[in-house]
C-alpha cells in the first residue's frame, strides 16, 4: 500500500507491531464461518493477517484514499468486502442481517470516536456476537473497572449491565505510526445470550446511570432526586447515602425497576 499520511481529524494511528497484530488475531481467535466485520482497517495492518486465517471480512473504512487499497492485500480477493462508510453512524443491525446473522467485530478504533463508538454499537449488540477493540488504555481501564474504583463511571455500567469486558493487554505509543501521547489497551467485550442485569426499561436505566454520574461526588440521594426519593432508593435495596461509583450494574437494575413502578 503506498505511503499515507495520517489524518488528524480521523484520529489515524496505524499499528505496526508484528508481535502486536499477532496476539489480536490470537485473541479474536476467527473461525471461517465467522462473520467478521473490522471497523477502521486504516492501511490494512490488521486486516492482512486476519486474511491470512481463511476468514471472509468485512472492513468499514472512512477515509476514501484508504478504502481502495484495502483490496489489493494478499487473500483479499474474494475474501474482502469493503465498506466506505462512518462506523459511528453505521446500521450495524441491517449489517448484520445483509451478512447472514451476528456478527463479529474488531479494529484499532480511533480513540477521538470510542466512547460514542461503543454507546452506538451496544445499541445493536442482538447482532453482535463479541468485539475486540484496540483502544486507549485509560478507556479499557474504565470499561472493566470494579465498583468503588476512582475509573469506575457511567461507561463501566452501561457496558457491565449487557456484556462481559476484559481487559486483554497493555500496548505502548512505540506500536504505532505515528506513536500517539498515550498508551493503548487490547479489550474484548463478549454478548452472552442473557444480559448480566435484566433491563426492562432501558431508556430509564440508562437516564439514571447518566444522572447519578453527572453527580458522582454527590450521594444518590442528591444526584438522583429528580427522578426518584430517598424512600424508593430504599425500596431498591440500596442505600441513599452511597455515591454513584459504588453500585453495581445490577444494583442500577434495581434502580430502574423501583423508578419504573412508583
């Protein structure tokens, strides 16, 4: 692929390391009948060795100067289907029904989009069967971060109450070109058939995860009191003393479900 300048504005950090791309595709561990869909292939680092394990892929590449390449890779041809599109405001549902059924994803994400990123994605996780993302180390520690931890926040809850997240391992700024100011972490976020937490209003659930972290050096009674009194933070079970970081996905659950009956 010819020499390509990174864009800003796309966030574009190309990973380089062999060792590095090695233990991804171990961790992802693809299957030929996997539906794999890499977001943010950039100049193919990852998408070539992924190749190279008899996998079909879908790459969804931004940036137009990058998408054509990407079917010049060795096993690209027939293999690859590319996708010139945003991936934040990608129908990952009609995806993956076009593909056959829930699909897989990956990729070294542009750390400027992760957050909405993902928030976008859990939206459509009936479709999606794991993801393994490259991301900021400070984001990973925040997305598997225990209770009670100063990381711990909305993100960690929104992610626990549906999938299981694990931080996979550390990555420094040396792995990539051009080497960016922070360190990176490999993640893997698995959707099992029964969420962690049973969620029966979801928009409500995730009002008071956002309102109680909007407030996170605020007890519940204070943060939430616009939405639920002391009496019915009781009536879940949890204290109306305690702060925002200390509850647990499920414990939200039960948030939710006394809010939603008064």
């Amino acid at each position: 692929m010819s020499e390509h300048v990174p864009r800003k504005r796309f966030g574009q950090h190309f990973l380089h390391d062999p060792n590095v791309l090695r233990r991804i595709v171990d961790a992802i561990s693809p299957a030929p009948d996997d539906r794999l869909v890499e977001i943010g292939p950039g100049q193919g680092a990852l998408t070539a060795p992924l190749l190279s394990r008899d996998v079909s892929l879908t790459a969804i590449e931004l940036d137009r100067d990058l998408a054509p390449a990407l079917g010049e890779l060795p096993g690209a041809a027939g293999r690859l289907s590319v996708i010139e599109a945003d991936a934040l405001t990608l129908d990952y549902a009609h995806l993956a029904d076009s593909l056959g059924g829930p699909i897989r994803l990956c990729g070294n994400l542009p750390y400027n989009i992760s957050t909405p990123l993902l928030f976008h994605l859990l939206a459509h996780r009936e479709h999606v069967i794991d993801m393994h993302f490259m991301l900021q180390k400070e984001v990973v520690m925040r997305m598997a971060a225990p209770p009670g931890s100063k990381t711990y926040g909305r993100l960690t809850v929104m992610l626990g109450a549906v999938c299981e997240v694990e931080a996979l391992f550390h990555v420094g700024p040396g792995a990539f070109k051009p080497p960016p100011k922070v360190d990176s972490s490999v993640v893997r976020l698995r959707i099992p058939n029964q969420a962690p937490v049973a969620i029966e209003h979801p928009e409500l659930f995730a009002q008071l995860v956002r309102q109680a972290f909007s407030m996170r050096r605020k007890t519940l009674r204070n943060s939430l009191k616009r939405l639920m009194g002391a009496d019915a933070i009781e009536a879940a079970g949890i204290d109306p003393g305690a702060r925002p970081e200390t509850l647990t996905p499920a414990d939200y659950g039960a948030l939710t479900r006394v809010a939603a009956n008064p």
